[in-house]
C-alpha cells in the first residue's frame, strides 16, 4: 500500500444544467495479481461524508464501488450496460450505467482513470464525466 495524491474532477449534466466538482484528496494505492485497487475516502464536498470509494483498474475495465453512508457497485466496461441497485438514506433506487469511454492508466507512481458514461436512476438520466489522476505522496512536501 502506499499513500497516493488524488485529484479528481467530475462533471455531471442533466436537463441541460451541469454540475461540476473538483477536489484533492489523499488516497490509498494498492497492487494485486489482477490490477490495481484505489481508495479514498469521502468527504463533506462530495456529499457522501462518511462513505469510502474504491475502484478496481482491471484491464478494460474499472469498477467502482462505495460504502458507508451510500452503498453502490458499479461496472464500467466500455460500451456496456451494467444494471445495479443504489442504496441512500433515503432508500433503494435501480440504476443502470451505459459507459461510452472507459480509460485508465497506471504505474507504481502514478496514473489516471477516464470515464464517460450516461447514468440511469430511476426516471432520472444524466450525462456524466469522471477524470481522476493521482501520484505518489512520496515525493510531496509535508
């Protein structure tokens, strides 16, 4: 495991309104047999305090899921519909993920996921956007 610095950005349009975020945050890196595993934890700006994220970089594929305040899984293969459940404090909605661009990259020190997909929640559609890029915190200045 090594502590990464994590910067991501994400943009999020429905109804011709978007909404767009961007944070810094630290991160955990870690490496297995099959790929890479990222994590985080959320906080107040995100709206999902108390929840960590994680997302599995596979080849061709990464898959995100969170838990703690909201639990979700969601699968990002491209050009692939993925069908899942989102639980919120609010209750359980169906939702189902049509990813059109689906990129990642990474090396020990580095990398970056890309994501574009359109997102289903009930009745709700949105065109979404994800840009995640993160280094090593060995080489930051404390």
């Amino acid at each position: 495991m090594q502590k990464v610095l994590l910067t991501i950005k994400g943009t999020q349009t429905e109804g011709g309104a978007d909404d767009y975020i961007e944070f810094v945050t630290e991160g955990r890196l870690y490496q297995n047999a099959d790929g890479y595993l990222l994590e985080y934890d959320e906080s107040e700006l995100t709206g999902n305090h108390g929840t960590t994220t994680r997302l599995i970089l596979e080849d061709g594929s990464v898959t995100l899921s969170r838990s703690g305040a909201i639990d979700t899984h969601m699968v990002f293969s491209q050009n692939s519909v993925y069908e899942s459940k989102l639980s919120t404090p609010f209750g359980t909605m169906k939702m189902s993920i049509f990813a059109f661009r689906v990129e990642s990259t990474v090396c020990e020190q580095s990398g970056s996921v890309n994501l574009e997909y359109r997102l289903n929640i009930d009745d709700s559609i949105s065109l979404n956007k994800l840009d995640l890029s993160f280094k090593s915190m060995k080489d930051c200045i404390n």
